[in-house]
C-alpha cells in the first residue's frame, strides 16, 4: 500500500460516512463521556475535526452548548441544516483546526473518531492541535479524545480487520512505518443488498499515531495531565492488544 499525498486529510471526505459501521454507536459514546468526565450538563463544548455533527448534536440535544469545527464543507453544511431543524444549541464552523483560536473558552473539547490528531503534514503541524485544544480549554477543563494507539502498532501491524454493522460490513488493512510512526489505513464498506466488488489495494491515509508515553509528555509540556485511558467506550481498561484508545485529560488550573 502506497501512502496518499500529505495534504489528503483536505479531500474525499463524503455524507455516505454515515452508512459506516463505526458511526451507529454514537449515544452509547456521548452517554460513556458524560459519565466519565462527570459532566453536568452545563458544560459549553468544543467538537474538533467534528465531521456531519453526530456527537455534537448528540450533546445538544442533551441540553449542552456545543461549537463544531470541521474542514469539509459538506459535513459542516449537514450539521448546521439538522441542528436548525431540530433548534438546538450547536454552532457548526467550516474551517482548519490550524486557523481556530479560542482563549480559555470551553470547559470540555472533543477529539473523537480520531478527531484529525495525526493526520497533518508533519510532526510540528500535527502538534498544533494540541496546542489548539489546550490554549481552548478553561483551567481545570477537560479534553476526551478518540484516537488508534502507536503502542499497539508497534506491536500488532500490520493487520487487517472487519465490523459488522447495520448496514454494512466494513472491511480495514493497517500498515506501519516506525520510523516516520505512520500508519496507513486503507478500508472498504461492503452494503448490503448490493452487488459486491472485489477491493481494490488502494492509497492509505498516512496517519502519525501516539504512544501513551508520548501523549503524557506532550500534556506534559502543555499543562495538561492525563487522568484516565481506556480501549473502548464501554471502561475497558487500557490494554496494547488494543487498536482504540479512548484518552481523559485536564488542564491543570
């Protein structure tokens, strides 16, 4: 598999992601982040890299205030038609993640179904979402991220997957380059009731992928600290036989 160019994170983005199996257990993940993070309901939140809005919405429709930002113009366009038909309290912006500036604003922000962490050009880009998400959080905010482990890559890739979803099997081939710390994911979604393709060996999206020991030091430098890490939404403890990490972190006050 051949990685894609590096600004591929900008294209090929489309609504038939709703389809997918990995979206259908939104309520389950937004109801496992409110426990977890102790929310009250009065929280105003940041959804970074927020796609059509499922989880922003999810919250809003909860009776919290929520930003969304996301780059493609099509899932913010989405996002601002369900929440103006719905009146919810959600303001979706279409835009880099790079070119957002909120000082201290919110008390919890989001970075789920990757939330575009790793995705940028570089080592030193991919880093300024972090300090994105820092600089927005109010002293003693929290963050709660989404994200595959560099841990379990390390020892696990390459390797292919697949889920079963309602609507679809969804098929996945991971590989690993542990110099640059890229993965490359290729995945294909088999519908049901239609005719099926053989999958082609395509470009895989280049993604820079985090150990634990790097994530504690890059909150580290940010005056940040990770509070707890689990392998799924439903407080599997962290385990490196997992591809998902689910990290809670908090600005320190």
């Amino acid at each position: 598999m051949k990685a894609k160019n590096s600004d591929w994170y900008k294209y090929g983005w489309s609504l038939d992601i709703k389809n997918q199996s990995w979206t259908e257990n939104t309520i389950d993940q937004v109801a496992f982040i409110i426990k977890t993070l102790n929310l009250k309901g009065n929280e105003r939140i940041l959804d970074l890299a927020c796609g059509y809005g499922r989880h922003s919405l999810e919250f809003a429709r909860l009776g919290y205030q929520v930003t969304g930002v996301d780059l493609t113009k099509e899932y913010v366009e989405d996002a601002i038609k369900t929440a103006r038909k719905e009146s919810l309290n959600a303001e979706f912006i279409q835009a880099d993640l790079r070119e957002v500036y909120f000082k201290e604003e919110f008390d919890i922000v989001l970075n789920l179904g990757d939330g575009a962490i790793g995705y940028l050009e570089t080592d030193e880009e991919n880093l300024k979402i972090f300090d994105c998400i820092a600089t927005a959080l109010k002293p003693g905010g929290k963050h709660f991220m989404d994200i595959c482990s560099g841990d379990h890559a390390d020892r696990y890739f390459p390797k292919k997957g697949w889920e079963v979803g309602q609507n679809a099997i969804s098929l996945s081939e991971f590989e690993w380059n542990k110099e640059t710390r890229r993965m490359l994911f290729a995945g294909w979604d088999i519908a049901y009731g239609e005719p099926v393709k053989v999958p082609e060996i395509m470009y895989g999206d280049p993604t820079r992928l985090y150990t634990m020991d790097e994530i504690q030091e890059i909150w580290k430098s940010r005056k940040m600290k990770m509070i707890q890490a689990y392998s799924d939404f439903y407080g599997k403890p962290v385990t490196v036989e997992e591809l998902q990490l689910l990290v809670y972190s908090q600005k320190l006050g």
